[in-house]
C-alpha cells in the first residue's frame, strides 16, 4: 500500500527529490549573454516585451558567470576569444548548460578559415544547438525549452 493510498484525498502532493531540483533548475535558470555577431541581437529580441523570456524565470541577462547558469553562445567565435570562453565557462558554479546559438556557434557558419573556430563545441560543451543564420527569437526560445526537457529528464545518479 503506497502513500497516496494511505494519506486519501487530504492534499498532500508527493514527489520524488529529484523532480524537484529539476523542476526549481528549470525555472530559475539565469542566462549569461554572450553575443559575439549578429545573432545577438536575435538574443536581446527574445529577451524583449515581444517575446519575454521572463516567463521561464529568466528576468535578465546576467554578464557575471558566478551568477548565471545557462551560456548562451550567440555568434561566431574566433580562435583568439575560445580561451575567454572557456574561462567564463570555467568559473560558472555547478550544474551548468550551454547553447550554442546560430550557425557561426554551431559548426562555424560561413566562415570557414583558421580564425573562426568550426564549432563551440571544440570549446565548451554544448547541451543544445539551435539552428538558423540567425535564429529568430522563436527558436531561442524553442532552444531554451528543449534544453527545459533535458533537464527535467536528469537523474540523481547524472548530478555528480
């Protein structure tokens, strides 16, 4: 007999621990900009009254990594800025994510020579890449839910 049998309709919500982490995780994700070329301002845009990312708890765009928990990586990224990047990226607390915003972060876009890197992900590690050159506001925030959805979906045992 579980406790729902046990408690009957009294109110009382039960769950397991780690649905709720993931869910506080999921709505209290604090964003660092870091917009390099044109897809930032796509970035600011979603950001704006039109499409308000403070619906996912996302008030505003942090510019300190100590305070923020999601990278969003907007823009082509140069060899000589990869080191910046990964030292944000290094001094963000745990648990961190990272989305790769834009053809240029993705896989390096048009420019495909030896100053632009041909990925972010030879960087940093990226949970999810959203496509477009640039990305309208629609698929950040599509982008933002999926990466929700993977979060949700972690497990204690993937915390460590």
């Amino acid at each position: 007999m579980g406790v729902e049998q046990k408690l009957g309709n009294m109110g009382v919500v039960t769950l397991k621990l780690e649905q709720a982490v993931n869910w506080a995780r999921t709505n209290a994700m604090w964003p660092m900009l870091f917009g390099l070329a044109c897809c930032a301002i796509e970035m600011m845009s979603a950001q704006a009254s039109n499409y308000d990312l403070s619906r996912f708890g996302m008030e505003l765009m942090r510019a300190s990594p100590r305070q923020s928990d999601l990278m969003i990586v907007a823009g082509r990224v140069s060899r000589k800025m990869a080191p910046v990047l990964r030292r944000l990226y290094d001094q963000m607390p745990d648990p961190k994510w990272v989305i790769a915003m834009g053809d240029c972060a993705s896989c390096g876009g048009v420019f495909n020579n030896y100053a632009i890197v041909q990925g972010v992900d030879e960087v940093v590690p990226v949970d999810v890449y959203v496509a477009g050159c640039p990305p309208r506001p629609e698929g950040l925030i599509h982008g933002i839910i999926t990466l929700h959805e993977k979060v949700r979906g972690e497990h204690i045992s993937e915390w460590a």
